[in-house]
C-alpha cells in the first residue's frame, strides 16, 4: 500500500505507461493513413460519446465495487487486530491457579500459538490464485526488505512460535489457521476442566476465537471468490470497443475545424485512452486486496504491529523491528 500524500505524476505514468503508449501508436497510425489515402472514414463523435458514457459508468460500478472488496479487507484485519490484542490481554490476566500463582508458560504457548494463527493466515492469503496478478511477491522491487524476510515463507515465521511436534502435525493439514484455532478452543476446554478458568471466562475465550474465525472466514471469502468474471470482462471489452473508436470521432471534429489540424487527433486520442484504461486498471488491481501488490491491504505490516504487541505484554525482550515504508509503500 503506497503511504504518502499522492503518488507522481511519473509513478503514475510508469504504472500505466503501456495504454498511453499502445494510444498514440494507434492514434498515429490511423492519422498516418488518413493522410496518406485521404479515404474519409471519420465517424460522427455524437454515437461515441454515447458508448463512452456507457463505458465510464460501468467502470464505475467497477471500481465502486473493487474499492468494497479492499475497504471490507482492511475493516477485516482491522477486527484482527483488536480481537489479537483482546485474546492476549485476557489470558494474561484471566488464567490463574487456586493458589494464585500465574502460569506462564502456559500463557506463553497460548499467545504464541495466536501469533502463529494470525502469520499462518497472512501467509495462506499471499498465495496466488488463477484470477490475480503474476507479480511474484518475492521479487517486489519496490519493496526489498518486504521480499527479504517473505523469502523464507511460512515455515520461518510460523514454526518459532509452535513446538517442533505440533508444527509437523500442522504441516499436514489443508487448512492450518483453522487448526491452529480448533487446538486452541481445545486448550481452553483443558483449562476449564484444570480449574483455571470459570465458566464464564470459558464462555468469553470461546467467544474471542468464534470471533477469529469469522475473521479468518471473512478473509477466506474474498481471497476465494473473485469479483465475477463477467463483470470485469465486460469492462475491459466496451472499454476497449469504446477506444478504438475514439481517433475515428476526433479526426471528424478536427478535420472540420478552421483552427485545429488533424494531427491533433494523436495526442487527444492516446490522453483519453489512457485516462479511460487507467480507471479500469485501478478498479483490476482493487479486486484482490491479499495478493501483494502496489495497493493491496498491508497484512504484513499489520501483523507485525500486532506481534510487536503481544510480544512486548509477555515482556519479550528480542521483538521484530516494524516493516519500514519502503519507497513510499508499506507491505
């Protein structure tokens, strides 16, 4: 996610260079031939505007609803991070012995099992799915300390805070987030039956990983279901209808005008191809909030901060350094 107050004018031209480019070539070669034949196959701007009106709707229904797939994203983890903390804080203060002495070492796997759930899920969101981008995660280059410590995957940063035993038994399982909270609601039905915990505080520890699994669910959802298929083709097709037809109206107003020359066409053209596909581009990498790109939810980041937390209750000394913004984007 890119944290400064605008991207550039060159970051954004950088990012969406290929339709401004691809533009004007076809623009030009258009132009090129109408002078060269002087064949009149202009076409009348009113019908086109039409179809661009058409087209610039769509794109924003697509755009509104890409933007509610990040937004829900970002409210998701949001909830993440209070629950992480809420989980942490009532453990801690909640689970004593008769005799009042505190069980740390309990209270440490517990903790540390919730942050293995919580890497584990950020992890299992990264993966790519067939509908996302192709940008390999591990080779962002605008984000290198981000790909230095995603190399090692999920293995390094989960198996820390697991016993060896346990993590092997993971391994083995489709879905381990959900594991890892399944063994967690088992510990706390352990504890209740060790007398450490009342019923009521039973009730409210269940409650917190019903909670988590709804985040996790929640995340699932969108991570699984892409916005449907036929709605962002469709976008990208009229789109496409719509700019190819746009050096055929302008060539009809320029060629008309006393003033403007029809070479003219090649840089109005390639500016309003650009603008409508940077709309639809923005809108396609909106979709997928998880898979790690320039505007994605930054999972990595938040997870972080919520380890840094829990880490620093338990009195850790040797806590993760936060992810630095890097060139402006925060993983």
């Amino acid at each position: 996610m890119y944290v400064k107050r605008h991207y550039s004018l060159w970051m954004t031209l950088r990012w969406s260079s290929k339709p401004l480019i691809y533009g004007i070539l076809y623009s030009a070669i258009i132009i090129v031939f109408y002078r060269m034949s002087e064949v009149p196959f202009t076409l009348a701007w009113e019908p086109i505007s039409v179809i661009g009106i058409a087209v610039a709707f769509y794109l924003g229904f697509k755009n509104n609803s890409s933007y509610d797939r990040t937004w829900e994203a970002r409210k998701i983890w949001g909830a993440i991070v209070n629950d992480s903390r809420k989980f942490a804080t009532a453990i801690l203060t909640l689970l004593e012995s008769k005799e009042g002495q505190a069980h740390q070492d309990l209270k440490k796997e517990m903790i540390y099992r919730h942050l293995a759930w919580m890497l584990s899920l950020k992890h299992v969101l990264r993966v790519k799915k067939s509908w996302e981008h192709n940008e390999d995660p591990m080779k962002l280059k605008f984000a290198p300390g981000f790909c230095e410590e995603y190399i090692g995957g999920l293995d390094a940063e989960v198996s820390k805070y697991l016993s060896e035993t346990e993590f092997t038994y993971l391994k083995t399982k489709g879905n381990i987030p959900s594991h890892i909270l399944k063994k967690q609601s088992e510990e706390i039905e352990k504890m209740k039956n060790e007398g450490l915990i009342s019923d009521y505080k039973q009730v409210w520890l269940h409650q917190i990983i019903s909670n988590l699994y709804d985040n996790q669910g929640m995340c699932e959802r969108i991570k699984n279901f892409p916005l449907p298929r036929q709605y962002a083709s469709t976008a990208l097709w009229i789109n496409y209808v719509f700019c190819a037809l746009i050096p055929f109206g302008l060539l009809n107003i320029f060629e008309r005008s006393d003033v403007l020359d029809v070479w003219l066409t090649i840089p109005f053209s390639g500016l309003i191809i650009w603008v409508f596909f940077l709309m639809d581009k923005i809108g396609d990498y909106s979709e997928n909030p998880f898979e790690a790109a320039y505007n994605d939810v930054p999972i990595s980041s938040i997870a972080r901060a919520v380890e840094i937390d829990l880490l620093e209750m338990l009195e850790e000394k040797n806590t993760p350094a936060p992810y630095p913004v890097e060139n402006g984007f925060l993983m």
